[in-house]
C-alpha cells in the first residue's frame, strides 16, 4: 500500500517498510513519521514490495524476513542489492535458525531488530544505517574479459572464488556463478587485500561472507572451503 507522498524532514528519510503484520506494520509508519521520516509505501508481500519500490524508490527499507507468501524477506533483500545504486536494509525477524540466519548473512543487510520492534532501537538503527551508507566511498568493482564478453563484478557481491583447471568460478551474492577463462592470482590482485584472504591454492575467500570457520575450513552457507596448512596461520589472523 503506497502511502501519502511528502517530503521527510530536514534529517528524515524515506523509508518503505515490508511487514506482513498489520499493526506492527502501522505502529512503526506511524513512529516513523513522527519522527521526522517519511514512509514511501508499506507492503505485505515480496511482489508488493517490489512494485513500490519502482513505483517510488526509497532511501532505505525495513524488512520482514518471514513473509507468509512463497518468497521471503530474504529474497526482497537480493533484489534491493541488484538495484543500482543499492540501498541499505534493516531486517525485521523474530528468532531465526541457522540456516536461515545463514542466508540473512549473505545479504549483508544494514541491521537486525528483534520483533516487537523497540523504537529507540529502531530510531538509531535507521540513523547508523544511513550514516554508514552516506559514508561509503562507492561500490568498487572488478573488470573481468572472457573472450568478447567484459564482466562488471562488485567486489562485495563476491562470495568466495574457485579455480577450475584454466576456469575460475565466481561464487556471487546477487546472481548466480560466472565462469570464465582466467587465473586466480590475476584476479587476487584486483581484489582488496584486508576483505579478501586466499585459502588454499584453488580458492580465494571475501571474509564478509564466512558464517564459521574451524583450523581446517571456512563455512560460507552451506559451502565448505578448505585452508591448506601452509596458508592457516595467515587465514586464520585475518579473521
């Protein structure tokens, strides 16, 4: 439901809010405005929320991860991260297991509050998340050739690389892994040092993306990466 269009306060921001819980959805519109912001639209459903956000683009969105339809929170959060620019989020959950927790992850959202939402909370979030966002010198991202194809890759968006033979496999955050003709160590240099760490002679890991590791691997989601002993005491130090 799109809400009546106005302009935030000096300070406000523009925020779209998907909660498929009625109140709990009007309770944080109407702290929200109070408060100085303006709320762009409120949704119920990944498909709502999307129609909004084209609709009326927001400065930021708070997000339920369990929605009662077929696609969830989680998957609104990719589709904001595929938005150029992209905008931050702030999820909305209740307790979460792992697996879910895990996948929230990998979406690096701007925040977690626990429902029922605690205002101050709220208030504060929202205003770290902007300033944050605000504060981010630029998405930086990597040039990558493949015959006559040229790949444009966030270097946020990479999860952990794979070298295949004389192929390298990008395992990504926002679309599914890009294979193409070229070495490990080309791209290890393009990459930023103190968020990329090589763990073993075929992979390259982002350590925003790790959700455990032990001595002898890192777990992103589901993946297992292995660390050679060679590389453990380097691995491990950076994280």
């Amino acid at each position: 439901m799109k809400s009546p269009a106005s302009a935030p306060a000096p300070g406000g921001y523009r925020i779209l809010v998907l909660e498929d819980e009625f109140i709990i959805a009007d309770s944080i519109e109407r702290n929200l405005v109070r408060n100085g912001h303006t709320v762009t639209g409120k949704a119920i459903s990944y498909e709502e929320a999307v129609e909004l956000y084209e609709e009326d683009p927001p400065e930021l969105a708070l997000v339920d991860i369990r929605l009662s339809g077929h696609l969830t929170g989680i998957d609104f959060a990719h589709f904001l991260n595929e938005q150029k620019p992209p905008i931050p989020f702030i999820y909305l959950t209740s307790q979460m297991d792992g697996t879910t927790l895990d996948l929230a992850k990998e979406t690096f959202p701007a925040g977690y509050l626990s429902k029922p939402v605690q205002i101050p909370s709220l208030l504060s979030t929202i205003a770290v998340a902007m300033h944050n966002h605000q504060s981010d010198p630029g998405v930086e991202t990597v040039t990558l050739k493949d015959g006559r194809e040229t790949h444009v890759v966030d270097t946020a968006s990479i999860k952990y690389l794979e070298a295949e033979h004389v192929y390298l496999r990008l395992h990504l955050s926002d679309r599914p892994a890009l294979v193409l003709r070229a070495s490990l160590s080309e791209l290890l240099s393009q990459l930023p040092e103190t968020e990329f760490v090589q763990t073993h002679r075929s992979y390259v890991v982002n350590l925003k993306s790790v959700t455990r590791y032990t001595k002898d691997s890192l777990h992103i989601g589901s993946d297992v990466i292995p660390i050679s002993r060679g590389r453990r005491q380097e691995v491990l130090a950076k994280l």
